[in-house]
C-alpha cells in the first residue's frame, strides 16, 4: 500500500485507465430482450474545453461547506447502503493489476458486488475514498450500481467500516462523463474534506466495441 499522500495520488492516476473501461461488459443481450436501460445522469457541459482542460477540471465542491471539518481514522469499508436506489453491498477491496492500472470485480461471486479501491482514503478520510461497481453484465442484467445514475443531491448514503462507523455522506452532483474526456483532477485530486467518489459507467452502448461510451460519477461529502 501506498505510504504517502503522493504516493497514493500516484497509483490512484495510474488506475485511471481502467476505470475507464469499468463495467464494460455488454448489457445488450439483456437490454433488448427487457427493454431496461440503466437510468443517466444529465452530462456534464464541456463542449468549449480541450481535452487537457476536460482532464483538469476541479472537483465539484459541496453545494454547503462540510460540517466535519476533521476526518475519521483510517478504516477499510465493509459494506454501503445508498437507500434511494435500493442499493445494499459488502464492499471488497480491489488493488493494481500487474500493468498498474486498477483492477475491477471480476466474473464470479463479487462481480455485483461494489468495491473500494485501497489506494484511496478510507470513507471519511480527508479525500476523495473511490468506490466502484458495475452497471451490468449480458448474462445477469443489472449490476450493483445500475440505478446510480438516478441518485439526486441531498440524498444520503451510508458506509459501514471495518472499526464499527458508519458515517453518512451527502450527494452533492451526480455527472456522465465521455470516457475520453474523464476529468481526472476532478475525480482524483484532493479535497479538504472527507469527501466520498462512485464511479461505474453509463451513456450509449457502443455494440463494436463492447463498451460504454461514458462513466457515471456521484459526488457527495462526509454528514455524520
């Protein structure tokens, strides 16, 4: 595990690429024989930036100043709870891959499972602590984060930790984001505040590819 906060910033931008491609797996089979699309976000309006710029956006800041000024100790998650959507999951935990880039659930028991990236602070850490999930598979339908995308401000959800907390964070923004255009600043970089960052992805199905063509990002900030 990364020593430092530079370190961890380090391996958390080398990850990047994966999540990118998260959840990538086709729903298509699914989705025309039900008829289900996994609800989407307004996307963010960045027709005017470059793609460097795009890259470099600044993380969306709390519609109100955190309350909290001070972050909880380091724990790892256990388990999240996002009621709006119906959302209940052991949180597991996933690393590098032997390229460096972020490992996702794979095939098999976890995959509906949402999982914390462990270069990133723990929930309620000063920073931005990753989840992520899948949208969906082609074989079982919809996946642990199908419905993020429905998530509103002011909605609440709840992370359970290894030393018996669980704070509560507050939805600031929830965006869709081009995957070729993924703000990486605004996902990764510091904040000042424990804030919490749920990732998985969304927009178009592109069927050659086999992938989305967007990702799904929730903001939200440490309540209680």
């Amino acid at each position: 595990m990364a020593g430092g906060g530079l370190g961890r910033r380090r391996l958390v931008a080398a990850a990047l690429a994966a999540v990118l491609g998260l959840a990538g797996v086709s729903m298509v089979g699914y989705a025309l024989e039900h008829q289900q699309v996994a609800p989407q976000p307004s996307v963010a309006d960045t027709g005017s930036l470059s793609l460097p710029e795009l890259k470099a956006l600044p993380a969306p800041q709390p519609v109100l100043a955190p309350r909290i000024a001070a972050g909880l100790p380091r724990a790892e998650p256990s388990s999240i709870r996002i009621p709006a959507i119906n959302v209940t999951s052991p949180v597991n935990v996933v690393g590098l891959n032997p390229d460096k880039t972020m490992a996702v659930p794979q095939p098999g028991p976890l995959y509906d499972q949402a999982a914390w990236y462990r270069y990133s602070p723990t929930p309620g850490e000063i920073g931005p602590s990753v989840i992520i999930g899948h949208i969906d598979s082609a074989k079982n339908g919809p996946s642990v984060f199908f419905k993020l995308g429905e998530l509103k401000p002011g909605q609440r959800i709840q992370v359970t930790r290894s030393d018996g907390t669980t704070p509560t964070f507050e939805v600031d923004s929830v965006h869709s984001y081009p995957k070729d255009a993924f703000p990486q600043q605004a996902v990764y970089g510091d904040t000042n505040y424990a804030a919490l960052h749920l990732i998985t992805c969304g927009g178009s199905f592109d069927r050659q590819t086999r992938q989305y063509l967007n990702n799904t990002v929730v903001f939200a900030h440490l309540v209680g």
